[in-house]
C-alpha cells in the first residue's frame, strides 16, 4: 500500500484555523493564561489509548505550528502505522502555553481521522482475499472531506469521486429526470469531454441490460443481494468496472466481494467511523 503524502499547506490551513478559532473563541485559552506562568517549558507525549491505524498528524502539526512554531514535534510514527494501547505517536518540547492551547484540537483530528482508518482497515481486511477495493463516498464531514479521504487512503481504502467535478455519477434521480437510463447516458456521453469517467446507478438486472450498450466506465450496483450481483458480474463481463454499494456493513462485505466485484462504495466509513481515543500526557 502506498500511502498519502500530507495534505498541501492551502488544503489544510483553512481547516485548521477554523478548527483553532472555535476552540480559542474571543479571549483564547483563560485556563492556560490563568494557570501557567510564561517561559514555563514541557515535554509532552501523545499517545494511543486503543488499537487502530494512525491518521491526521498532517493537520495535528499544523495546529502546532500555527500556534507556536518553535515547539517541535517529533513523530515516533507516521500517518498509516499500527496502533496499540501505550503506542507513542509523538512527543512534543517546548513553551508549556503553546502545547496546552494546541493539544485538543490536535487530539481532535488524530482521533477523528485515525477512526477513519481503522475502520477502514477492518473492511479492507474482510476482502484481501479478493480483488476487490474498499471506496468512500461523499457522505464526509462538512469541511473535513480532504481530510477523511485522506484517512481512508492511511487505513487502506480508495475514493470514490471526491466532489460533484471530478466525475460524473447518474444517479436513480438523474435517470427518472431523463427519462430513462439510456436517455441519461447519451447526454452524459454528448457533454462529457475525453478524460471525463461516466458511472451510472443500475438497480435492477434489466436496467443493466439497458446501460451496457452505452459503454459506461462503470456501473453503480445499489442495494443488490449477491445472487444479483453475480448475475450483474456475469452480464458485464469485463466491460466495465463493477461497483457494489448500499447498506455494506463489516459482516456482508466479505460476501459482497467473493461476487466479482471490482469496487465496494462504503459510506460508514466516514459517517459512522468511531473515534480512535488517545491522549497528550506529560512523562
């Protein structure tokens, strides 16, 4: 598995200053400045409390750094690395009032997005013995998709498309629009320029039948059991990328991917992902 590089500075700016603007509110941090005098220098370690996969020391460190950039963090492991209780993610040196201001929304994003890649790691594992590949969707945090998209690449998932502009998807509502699904694919094959990939949602064995012709790069295979979505692989015969989507929870996706197909869209990958608990103490 190839993992991420860390999200480009005027990706993740915007994200976590936001993130420190809802935390530092109007006054900033009143218990900080309350209670430590300045000058006063700390080490501390951030670590796991759960087992999982890490994800979100991009952004954990750019909270830092936008607070203070003279403390250093030091990363024991990166984004994409396994997880035990005790493990050390990270320890951090330097003015005791920066790292306390720092450490929550920092801890925010690690164990957000660190959820996000251990859940999909589970999924993944569930399907190695296919060739199947675990997808996210767009069903992501307003704001954060950069970022949980990113997790699910650490955890060892793909994306879907990212936004409405990078692909374009017919769904059931485009269609019944239309008129029919056939109607839909010969407007988006007229619009669509060369680099352009064309998906459409098929709910049923006789819309496929209908689509197949109209040389789709790929069909949405919704709600299906799997007989159905054996019969659908069988039809496509390689034609296309076969996608199975709707409903996938830990216990079916196995079962889902020994039907032959090529992608598994997984919503709760990021709208359920539990988050990874860890915490910032000093030693």
């Amino acid at each position: 598995m190839i993992l991420p590089p860390p999200l480009p500075a005027p990706i993740l700016d915007p994200i976590v200053r936001l993130a420190l603007a809802e935390d530092l509110g109007r006054a900033g941090d009143l218990t900080t400045d309350a209670t430590i005098l300045p000058g006063t220098r700390i080490t501390a370690e951030i670590r796991a409390r759960k087992p999982g996969i890490l994800a979100g020391m991009d952004a954990a460190a750019h909270s830092l750094k936008l607070i203070d950039e003279s403390v250093t963090l030091d990363q024991a492991l990166q984004d994409g690395g396994r997880l035990e209780p005790g493990t050390l993610i990270g320890t951090m040196s330097g003015d005791a009032r920066s790292i306390l201001m720092a450490e929550r929304t920092m801890l925010n994003f690690i164990g957000r997005l660190s959820g996000i890649a251990t859940l999909t790691a589970a999924f993944s594992a569930k399907v190695q013995h296919t060739d199947a590949t675990i997808v996210c969707t767009r069903k992501t945090t307003p704001g954060h998709r950069a970022l949980e998209k990113r997790a699910v690449r650490c955890g060892g998932g793909t994306s879907h498309r990212y936004g409405l502009d990078d692909a374009i998807l017919i769904k059931d509502n485009h269609i019944a629009a239309c008129g029919s699904v056939s109607e839909a694919l010969k407007r988006a094959h007229d619009y669509a320029g060369h680099l352009r990939m064309i998906e459409v949602e098929i709910d049923t064995l006789d819309q496929l039948e209908e689509a197949l012709p109209h040389k789709p790069h790929a069909v949405l295979l919704d709600n299906m059991d799997n007989a159905t979505l054996r019969k659908a692989v069988a039809m496509i015969d390689g034609a296309c990328k076969a996608e199975a989507s709707g409903g996938v929870t830990l216990d079916t996706v196995a079962g889902i991917a020994e039907t032959g197909v090529d992608y598994i869209s997984v919503g709760a990958l990021t709208h359920s992902a539990s988050n990874l608990d860890v915490g910032l103490d000093l030693p």
